[in-house]
C-alpha cells in the first residue's frame, strides 16, 4: 500500500528545522525550505517509536492485540493523507510531498502554515480575520457538498491551519462521509476508549446532537460543526466550564454529551437573551441561532455563505483581492485604486500576511526583466502607493524584507518616474519605517546607512539627463522640495561633490522658472543646514559666479528676485564671520563682500517694483555698509598701528637711556646721527621728501676746526624747575648756530664739522624768561666745544640766513617763516661726491639745503 522508505526522499530533498513550529496531535509540523527552488514549506511528522511506548506503558497494547491496536491507529493517520491529496480548492490544506511511512516515523509535505486555531493566541484574531476564515472554511465544505457529495464531521479548530498570508485552510479528513440524499444514511460511532489518543475519535464538543444522539448523517453536521466554532472563537471562556465551548464534554461520554445539549437547548429558547451569547458580535448572533437550531428546519451551506455575516464591504474586498492575480491588466488598476481608501481598516495581521505579500508579488512580476509600458507602470505605481499605506503598520524587521528591498529596485530603475515621486512623497514616512531619526549617525546605524543610499541614488536618478518633459520637472520638483531630507544622511564630501554640482548644473540649464527658484531655494539650505553647510571657498569659486551670471531677465519675478536676495544674504551672514580670511588668491572675504555680494545686490535694486521688497533689499544692504565701514576701519587702525610699532623699533636706545639730570656727550646719547636717518628711511620705503627752503637765520661766526671731528648733536638738559627752552643766563645766542655749514651761496647745509661757539655779547634774558620754564636750558650748551667735519666754503655764494627782522620769542634755531620745499640749490664741487652719495640710496630721505 505505502512504500516504506530506508531513507527519506523528504529529508534529503528539504531543509528541515529542528524545532517544530506548532503541534497539532498527532502532528508536530516543522517549518522547511525546498533545497533546489527555496520553497517555504511545512513537514508534518508523527513519531511511531514514541506513540507506540506511550500505549505500551498505559496498558493499552498486549501481544495479542498489538497488531491490530497500531494497524487501526496508522490506518487513520493514512487517510487523514490520502483524502487531502484528493481535493484541490484554495480552502484545503495543499499537500506537496505524500506520505512517507518509515519505521519510526511518518511525514509529508504541506504548503506552509504557521498555526492553527487551536494554538493561535486569541488577540491576533480580529473580528474581520474571523469572518474571512469562517467564509473561507464554508466555501471549502460547500465544494465536499456539491462536488463529492461528501461531509466533513471533523470541523474543529485543530483541524483549521492559518497561513502566511492568513489564510484558512482545512484538513483532517480522516472521518469523512459520503452522505445519500435520498435517504438520510445512519450512522453509528464506535465506542470509544478515552484512554487512546483523541485523534482516533471525533470531537464531540464540535458534533451534531444528531449524528451523536440520532444517528443522523446530514450536511447539517458540518454547519453546526461551524456554529459551535463561532462560539469557541468569540469567548475566551464558557460559563459553563473553564473552556471556551458550548458543549463541555471533553472525555467524549456520551451521556456527558446528553447532558449538555440538553443545556444547549435551553440556551437556545432564550434566543437572543441567552447569556451564554454576549460576547458574540451582532451581526453574527442571529446567523449563529439558525446554525445551532438543529431541532427546526436548519440552514445549508448556501443561506450561511449569503448571511449578513459576510454582507461587509471589507469582506467583499478581501474576495475581490483574492481573485486579483487572476484579473486582467485594466481590472488590477481599477481594484488598486480604490483598494488604498480602505486599507487602514484591515487589521495589521491581515495587511502584512495577506496584502502585502501579495502586492510585492504583483510588483516583481511586473518589473522584473521586461520592458514596461504606461499601464503597467500605472499599475506598479498604485501597487507601490498601497505597500507604502501598509509600511505605517509594519515592524521595522518587516518593512526591510517585504517593502524597502522593492523600493531600492525601483529607485535604481531608470524609468518609472510616476514610482519615484511615490516614493518622494513619502520619505518621511520611509524614515520612521525604518526607525531612523535625523541625529543617528551612518556609521553606528546600518540602517541609516542604508537610507543614505537609497536616497543618493533617488536624487542622481532624479536628474537623468536633465530632461524637460513635464514628469522630469516634476520629479525634479519633488526632489528639491524634499532635499533637506536627502542632506541630513548625507556627508560633506558627498553634498560638495555630488549633490551641490548637480544642483549648479540644473540650475544653469533648466528652462523652467519653478525649477529655477528651487535651486535658489536650494542653495541657501545648503548655506544654513546645521551639520554640514558649504564652506566660503566654494561659495566664492563656485556659488558667486554662477548666480553672478543670472540673466536679468529672471528679477522681472517677483518670487525668483527675493530668493535670490536672501540667498546673498545668508552668504554675506556666513562670509562676514571671517571677514579678514583670504579665500581665493589675494582676496579675503571682505573682498568679496564688497566687489561680488553688495554690488550685485544694488544692481537689483532696479529691478524692484514694489515698496516691501524695495526696503527689506534696501536693509539689506544698509547692514552690509555698516559691517564693511567697521571692518575697514578696523584695518586701517591695524596698519597704523604696525607702522608705529615699527618706527619705534628704529631707535629703541633714545628713550631707554636718557637722563635728564646728567650732562651728556651727544655722540653718546644720540649716536651716530646718520645713521638713524638712514634707518628711518628703509623703514619708510614709499616716502620721499622734497627739498626745504633755506632757512632765514643768518650764519654765526665759524671757527674752523679738524675736519675729523664728529657732529655732536644738542642734548637737552632738565634744569632745576624742569625742562625749558630759555634760560635766565646771558649767553650768546648766535653761537647755537655756529656749528650750521653753508654752500657756497651761504644756504644752510647739514652740519659736517663742529666749531665752537663765539662769544656775543646779545643778552637773551628775556627770551629766557619767556622760555625758561619749559623745561630745557639752552644755555647750557653755549659752554660745550663744538667742531665742524669738513671745512665750509666762506666765499660761497648763495642765499643766506638772516636773522629776523622783528623781535621774537622763538629759541635760537626757530622762525615764524614757514618752511617749504624748493629746488635744490647749486653745491660747492667739494661736497659733490658727498651728496651724490646720499642720491644713490633710493630708500634715503633727501633733506636738501634746509637746517636738520
């Protein structure tokens, strides 16, 4: 009859687990995978060794009846096989594999299920699951109705499995009945021993009184078999005992039985007041009555299926959508598109069980290796628009194995433009499927990462070939309104070179004017995004030329104009945090500040045609003065105060070592005098002095003395009162200037030698009195020798010093006059060379002919 294998074709051929999922006695159903095609599957498995024990050890089984007791036993469990195998109908458990007897164990291969409803936890079983199952259930008995003739006996929900997509599916057909519709046939149960397994017998808390106490074989067996499930699923338990059933015999006794349908019968004349019946939902109560009626004229399977209980519109729905692998191209789009209003309504098991596999079939068959046309794409992107609807309800694990895996298929096409702005439209919602927030990092987050991808390739598909056509500019529309969402998972390195060319580029091709105000818009997000924003270099190199170059023609709107307006502004805000920071060659951002943000910016002002634009452009720009005023200033006060600082270091011995109250050599204070001029000059490489006018004084008496003598400058002593210019003393005046050399027209020269003062007897007493309390006596250095370095020409003739020709309060050596560049007079050829030195130093001051 059945082959006994030495090793099994089952086991070799599928990849069976280790734990089983569920046990449905005598079962225990293994989830599996086909080795070759990946099939998931389910392996029911009875283990022979272990039942054979456990009767053994109960007493059950003795020598004598051994034989007989396993024989009846496996006849059994055959044609619980054997009668699945013969039917075919979506409400039937599918077998895939037949039955493989083995010495120790017996299997066979299913189409995958997960549970039944006998091990289901009661809170994944909503209302509309429910429905859907019991129509399901109905539709598979009415087929052993019409077509076998044929009644089940065994609806219970042991026998009820649930598959992925939360279907029904029925089985245990091991008590099956052929009924005669003639004559109602009799039928007597066997008496049963409740020490052997129960799968041997029916269940009599899901039995007719008819058949159990009448004896009756009727097609009404099954229905009340189902109205006794209805109870069982809508209560957690029954009032009549610890468990959910409305007969409460679970030893299957037969006067047990009797004792509870007559219960039931009570139960019933009380109708719709019944107690027992308050958990069950309204539109099931009455059907439920007419199922349990089994004493009147019951119902048949026909006027169940028609009941209200399946008058729903979701119901409806679930039967259309069962049908809609099977509809044609036109009937899909139409079902599709009315399917999303009513998705929401569905309970989460059944939308991710039953719908979203389906969908994600339906989107592979038809984007999968061919070309699409413009139905086909219509129909994906309706099937893409309700998975999404469903993705809100689904765990993060679910939506990355049935959803985004198709999303990045269709992102990674280079057409299905209509799918892309799908997706577009629901980025956010793609994010919080995925569990991802906006602070997470891509490196500690995978899936983060995964979503940074996902939508770096959204955005370069989104600008493919930068086409023009009214679907491009759409989706180039979407993608610039969602881009804050793209550079939030982004890097700097991937905004700079991918992103922000690409938006430069649309920028500079697209002929469109929306287009071109959602770039403006989106460079300024770039500018201010908190995480990575564009640095100043390539808003100088890159940003600046390319909205320099904007045609006037774009500021006639309105819209365009005040964008781009503010977009200058947040490069001035961001430019003017480093105002002196050299960006591109010699220019620093205050450069660019002035030549290429506030001068185009008051280019604009023209082209403003109303007053609120004209004052905001105008504040604007009223900042950005004030800003580049202060800056400028506060580079000039750098520079002079770097030019002080290195005039000072010129002569640092000058103020460090003089002491007002001891006398003084002047080579000593001061140096050589020369020397310091010449100093002073290199530092002041840009400056050249005019020659002076000769000075009006007249020459004192010189006295020449050894040409090498050193020039010996004035010092200035403090007197007792402090610094003067005078002195009460009645020192000759006219010998301060004793020491001046002349050229040969008596112009003052700078002094080459010293010679002493003479003697004069001009009393200065009033020039001291005027002067003497100003802190430097003068008279003081009448008594130093003094001596001239070279010998002055005495017959030179040029202009002279005179002395003046009104009294005055000056010191010795000043004049009202006021002195003035001239040309330089004609010099004695002795001290030709001596000047055509001091000429060849370009870096020299050149004094001329006036007094030092």
């Amino acid at each position: 009859m059945f082959k006994v294998f030495k090793t099994s074709g089952i086991e070799s051929n599928y990849s069976i687990s280790s734990n089983p999922i569920f046990n449905c006695d005598p079962w225990s159903v293994y989830p599996a995978k086909h080795k070759v095609t990946k099939k998931q599957c389910s392996i029911f498995k009875f283990d022979k060794k272990k039942f054979e024990t456990a009767l053994t050890r109960q007493g059950l089984v003795t020598k004598s009846n051994k034989s007989f007791i396993f024989e009846d036993c496996y006849k059994i469990l055959r044609a619980y096989v054997s009668n699945l195998i013969k039917f075919k109908h979506p409400s039937i458990l599918q077998v895939l594999e037949p039955l493989e007897d083995h010495k120790s164990r017996a299997m066979f291969v299913t189409e995958y299920v997960f549970n039944n409803l006998s091990t289901i936890g009661k809170q994944e079983l909503d209302e509309i699951i429910i429905t859907k199952g019991l129509l399901q259930i109905a539709n598979g008995v009415k087929f052993l109705q019409e077509s076998t003739h044929s009644v089940h006996l065994n609806i219970q929900p042991s026998t009820i499995f649930i598959n992925e997509n939360f279907d029904w599916k029925l089985s245990g057909f091991n008590f099956m009945r052929q009924v005669d519709e003639v004559n109602n046939s009799e039928f007597f149960l066997d008496t049963f021993d409740p020490r052997m397994p129960e799968f041997l017998s029916l269940d009599y808390r899901f039995s007719s009184p008819d058949l159990i106490l009448n004896h009756r074989l009727d097609y009404y067996d099954d229905l009340f078999s189902i109205g006794c499930l209805i109870y069982y699923l809508f209560n957690s338990k029954s009032e009549y005992g610890s468990a959910n059933y409305l007969l409460n015999c679970e030893s299957n006794n037969l006067s047990e039985y009797g004792r509870d349908a007559k219960k039931l019968d009570r139960i019933l004349e009380l109708a719709n007041n019944a107690p027992a019946f308050k958990n069950i939902p309204e539109n099931y109560l009455s059907p439920l009555l007419s199922l349990l009626n089994y004493k009147h004229k019951p119902w048949d399977i026909n006027q169940f299926i028609s009941s209200r209980i399946f008058n729903n519109d979701l119901i409806r729905i679930l039967n259309l959508f069962d049908e809609l692998p099977t509809m044609e191209l036109q009937e899909k789009i139409n079902f599709l598109s009315k399917l999303k209003n009513y998705l929401l309504k569905f309970p989460k098991n059944l939308l991710v069980n039953k719908f979203l596999s389906v969908l994600a079939d339906i989107l592979v068959s038809y984007t999968k290796d061919k070309k699409i046309d413009s139905e086909e794409e219509l129909l994906i992107s309706l099937t893409l628009e309700n998975m999404l609807i469903i993705s809100k309800t689904l765990s993060q694990l679910t939506f990355l194995e049935k959803v985004f895996k198709n999303l990045n298929y269709i992102v990674a096409s280079n057409n299905l433009i209509s799918c892309k702005l799908i997706i577009m439209n629901n980025l956010k919602s793609i994010q919080s499927s995925l569990k991802i927030k906006d602070t997470d990092s891509l490196i500690e987050n995978k899936h983060a990462e995964s979503f940074s991808k996902f939508l770096l390739t959204l955005f370069e598909k989104s600008f493919k070939d930068n086409a023009n056509d009214q679907q491009s500019l759409m989706l180039q529309e979407k993608i610039l309104l969602n881009l804050e969402v793209v550079v939030t998972f982004q890097t700097y390195s991937t905004i700079s070179s991918v992103i922000f060319p690409k938006i430069c580029d649309i920028f500079s091709k697209t002929t469109s004017l929306r287009i071109k105000n959602l770039t403006i818009q989106s460079f300024f997000l770039l500018l201010t995004n908190k995480n990575e924003s564009l640095d100043n270099f390539i808003i100088v190199e890159k940003l600046l030329p390319i909205i320099g170059k904007t045609s006037s023609k774009n500021f006639k709107n309105s819209e365009f104009l005040t964008n781009l307006v503010k977009l200058y502004e947040a490069i001035f805000d961001k430019m003017s945090l480093s105002a002196f920071q050299v960006v591109s060659k010699d220019s620093t951002n205050l450069d660019i500040i002035t030549e290429q943000i506030f001068f185009h910016l008051w280019r604009m002002l023209k082209f403003i045609n109303n007053t609120k634009n004209f004052n905001f452009l105008v504040t604007i720009l009223n900042k950005i003065e004030k800003f580049l005023i202060e800056k400028s200033g506060e580079a000039v006060s750098k520079v002079e105060k770097a030019d002080v600082n290195n005039n000072l270091s010129v002569i640092p011995s000058i103020t460090s070592s003089w002491n007002p109250t001891a006398e003084h050599n002047d080579d000593e204070d001061f140096g050589d005098f020369d020397n310091v001029i010449g100093s002073t000059q290199i530092n002041n490489n840009s400056f050249s002095s005019p020659p002076l006018r000769s000075s009006n004084l007249s020459p004192a008496n010189f006295q020449q003395k050894s040409s090498t003598h050193k020039i010996e400058p004035l010092s200035l002593q403090s007197s007792a009162s402090g610094l003067s210019f005078g002195s009460t003393n009645t020192h000759n005046t006219t010998n301060l200037v004793s020491n001046l050399s002349l050229n040969n027209n008596n112009s003052v020269l700078r002094p080459t030698a010293r010679n002493e003062f003479a003697t004069n007897t001009t009393n200065t007493t009033n020039m001291g009195n005027n002067f003497s309390n100003n802190g430097i006596d003068w008279s003081v250095e009448t008594n130093k020798k003094q001596s001239m370095n070279h010998l002055l020409n005495q017959k030179a003739q040029s202009s002279v010093m005179t002395p003046l020709s009104t009294p005055s309060n000056f010191p010795p050596g000043f004049s009202a006059s006021i002195i003035q560049p001239v040309a330089k007079p004609r010099v004695n050829n002795n001290f030709q060379n001596n000047i055509n030195n001091n000429k060849n130093n370009k870096n020299a001051f050149d004094f001329g002919d006036s007094l030092i």
